[in-house]
C-alpha cells in the first residue's frame, strides 16, 4: 500500500487527543469541533482501509468505530469524552466467531482480540469443552508465533468453580474464565511507522489458530457434531 496522508495515523491525530486529554470540557471541544472532524476523519479512513486488509484473509461482516463522546449517566467520571479513536471488527456468518479491536492512544494504544463477553449458552459450551479436554486449547495458546505476537491468554476469571463444576478440576484455571482476550500493547513509534497497517494485519494473522479452535468449539457439540446444520 502506498504511503498516503488518510493511510497511516499522523502525529496530528495524537497531539489533538493530548490536547483534549489536558482540555476535556464541552466548551474546549465546541472551540476545536474543525480540528476533531479532521482528525477523526484519517483515523475513520485508516480504520476502513484495515477492513479492506482483513478482509483479504478473513471475513468480516461489520466495522464499528466507536464515538468519541462518553455516556456518562452511571459513571464517577464525569468527563463528556473519551480520549482516544477506537474500531472493532466483527467476523462474519454463525460458523465464525471472535473479534477484533483498535484502540488509539498517546502511550497507552493496544490491539485486543477474543472474546469479551460470551452470552450465557456459549460460556457454558466452552467450559464444558475445557472440562471435557484442555490439550488442543493449551497447545494453541502455548504456540511460539501466537505467544510472541499477544502473550498470555487474558480476561477476568471467577474466584472459584462456576456452577457445576468441580473446584478440584486439573483445568480449573481454564474453566473458571468469563473472558478469553489477547492483548498487543503498541507503542507511539509503531503507530506512526508506514508499517502499522502490517503490524496490525500480521498480529490479526496470527491468532487465527486460536479463532478456528474457538469457532469450532461454539459450532459443535461435545460430540463434534455441527449445531449449525442441525438448526438451519
């Protein structure tokens, strides 16, 4: 891909979210709403030309950039908006699970993936699967390329046994999770290079193995037969 202005996240996009990071108020925003548009705008543009990388290895059904202002009914922080740009990417059709999350930040940008919050059936599904066999999931999750790129398997965990299941366990520590998330911490330097669209894109790659496994698990039952066909 050529080097383009709409291509790469410039230092102008940084420093305006500096800027209200130091000047989060209504009326400092009012004043700079020209400068927001404009810098949300490459950001939106660099976003959308992800989609078009992803989607030359993956299928993604939806882009969702996340809007700047902050919904702050039920919060402490009364602050109107977020301070950074931020999209998620969700891959397409039932046999495809996960997600893909940017998040732009002076010094605290990050890439996530996985899933965050599994609804009720597919949380019991997988632990289930964890409780039945942890050698497939353990092995993936252990795999050099995948641990180099993202790390250690991350999320929030109950303190004990969910419901039904056996505290004593050998995969308890499997089990116990609510989440299963992968996070890439970016630094500045990265997000300004030519080479970020790869970064990004090569991180995504890598944790296919990790996808394909979870997608199989949520579209079969214990048995390995497809739910799909038998719904649809």
């Amino acid at each position: 891909m050529s080097r383009t202005q709409q291509a790469v996240i410039t230092k102008e996009v940084f420093q305006f979210l500096e800027d209200l990071t130091n000047n989060n108020s209504r009326e400092w925003f009012a004043e700079h709403k020209i400068v927001f548009k404009k810098q949300e705008a490459v950001a939106k543009e660099f976003f959308a030309l992800l989609k078009n990388r992803l989607e030359q290895h993956d299928d993604i059904e939806k882009l969702k950039m996340f809007r700047i202002y902050r919904d702050v009914r039920f919060s402490k922080d009364k602050t109107p908006y977020k301070t950074h740009f931020a999209a998620s990417y969700s891959r397409a059709g039932l046999h495809l699970r996960g997600g893909y999350y940017v998040q732009l930040t002076p010094g605290n940008s990050f890439l996530a993936v996985g899933f965050w919050n599994p609804n009720k059936e597919d949380l019991l599904r997988i632990r289930k699967e964890f409780e039945q066999d942890s050698s497939e999931i353990r092995a993936i999750i252990n795999q050099p390329t995948l641990k180099e790129v993202w790390g250690p398997l991350q999320g929030e965990a109950l303190k004990t046994a969910p419901m039904g299941f056996d505290r004593e366990h050998e995969n308890i520590d499997l089990i116990k999770r609510k989440q299963f998330i992968f996070l890439r911490k970016i630094e500045d330097k990265e997000v300004f290079s030519d080479n970020f669209m790869n970064l990004i894109d090569d991180s995504f790659q890598k944790i296919r193995p990790f996808f394909n496994y979870m997608s199989e698990v949520l579209t079969t039952n214990l048995n390995g037969e497809s739910l799909i066909d038998q719904n649809h």
